[in-house]
C-alpha cells in the first residue's frame, strides 16, 4: 500500500510542488496463507468493538468524524490493529522514497511511474529475502502480492503500469537476489474486501508518519514486525531511498 504522492515533481523547476509530500512510502504485511483467517478475525472484532461494519474497511487517514469516533478513540483502534500487525515479527516492510533526490539524482526516475516502480522492486527484494531467512530455500514457497487497485477506469492504467512493472522486476531480480517465488502477477483487490491490504495500508502509515511528520509514535509500535537482520531493520526492513 501506498502512502503520499509518488508525484508533484516539477521538472521546470527542479524542485517539489508545494503541497506535495516529501516522501512517497509503500508498505507490505507478509504473513504465511495459514494466519489469514486467523488476522481476519482479529481485525473484525476490534472494529465491532467500536462500533464498526466489521466488513467495511478502515484506511490510516480515514478521519476519526467520517468513522463517527472520538479522537481517543481513533487513537486506541489505530493501536490495536498496529498491535495486531507487531504480534508477527519478520512481517513488515516498508520503502520509503525521498522524492526530490529520487528525481534530481537518479537519471531513470523521470515521472510517478518510474518512482512507483523502483519502489516495488526494492520492495519484492526484501520480501524474497524474508522468505529465504524463514526457510532456508525461498524457491519451494510461491508468493502471491495482492494490491490494492485504483477502482475506476480513470485509474486502471496504473494499475497496467504496476503489472508490467512487477513482471519486469520479476524477471530481472536484483544484484542480491532472483524472484522465481513470486506468482506470475500481482493481483489486484478492493482494499473493501480484503483486510491483508488494510493492514499494509496500515504499516505504510505508520512508517510514512515518522519520515513525514518526524512522528515515531506508531512507528514504534510495528517496530518488532519489521524485518531485521543481525538486529537492524534499516536497510533489511526499512529502505530509504
């Protein structure tokens, strides 16, 4: 899931638009296909708790008002389904893209595509490498991405972009690592639907806020989900780029 605008670049001026994010953060939660239900579960009782369609879902910048909460209480179910996404250790990643040094320095990120896609490679990097430090031999484990897609024809052709990017990346692989796990496509869902989505909607969230807002709050949270290596997240887990 995606948090901020992987655009608002102006090229002319060779800086930000104003009222752009500085960073554009993608996140994902990884769990085996066994636990699904299981966190399905969860999420759903903690939204009837307060008072929720258990079957409609939550973004992270879902107003607290348009959820008819208080603010406490936005706060307190914010935590619970971060707590949710912490009881899986290993599960969480996030990359996080400074846009106006990803735009000024390298010569292959030229628009909002191009950024979302070296974006989503970084990302399938450290999932893969999370797969190989769990069992030893990433390729007799198939790993399926879902996303979240755009939801209306206007918008579909990102959604295109997106898959040729993966399959690019798929076939490619990175210096440090090939891709023969991963499932031949990405499959596109409606967030509504789906609550693995939600909660990488979630992860993003509470990443993006730190490098955005300098606000660790629930940052630190989900820190114990993210995966290490040797006891370092930044870089195995967390990717600024």
């Amino acid at each position: 899931m995606r948090v901020g605008q992987p655009g608002g670049f102006d090229t002319e001026k060779n800086e930000l638009n104003k009222n752009t994010s500085k960073y554009f953060t993608i996140g994902a939660f990884m769990i085996d296909a066994n636990e699904i239900i299981n966190v399905e579960k969860r999420v759903k009782d903690i939204k009837i708790k307060y008072g929720l369609d258990p079957n409609h879902e939550i973004k992270w910048h879902t107003t607290y008002s348009k959820l008819g909460l208080t603010y406490e209480q936005n706060i307190n179910l914010k935590t619970e389904i971060l707590n949710i996404i912490r009881s899986y250790h290993n599960s969480s990643f996030g990359i996080v893209m400074n846009k106006e040094k990803s735009y000024k320095e390298k010569n292959f990120i030229n628009n909002h595509n191009d950024l979302y896609s070296v974006a989503l490679h970084l990302l399938m990097e450290r999932c893969c490498m999370a797969i190989t430090d769990r069992k030893g031999n990433n390729n007799k484990i198939p790993v399926m991405l879902i996303a979240d897609s755009r939801k209306n024809n206007s918008n579909n052709k990102l959604d295109k972009e997106l898959q040729t990017a993966y399959l690019r990346a798929k076939n490619m692989g990175t210096y440090f690592v090939e891709f023969p796990n991963f499932c031949e496509a990405i499959v596109f869902v409606d967030s509504d639907y789906y609550l693995g989505v939600q909660l990488a909607d979630f992860c993003a969230g509470a990443i993006h806020r730190k490098y955005e807002n300098e606000d660790n709050k629930y940052f630190e949270i989900i820190k114990p989900a993210i995966r290490s290596h040797n006891g370092e997240i930044f870089g195995p887990g967390i990717k600024v780029y």
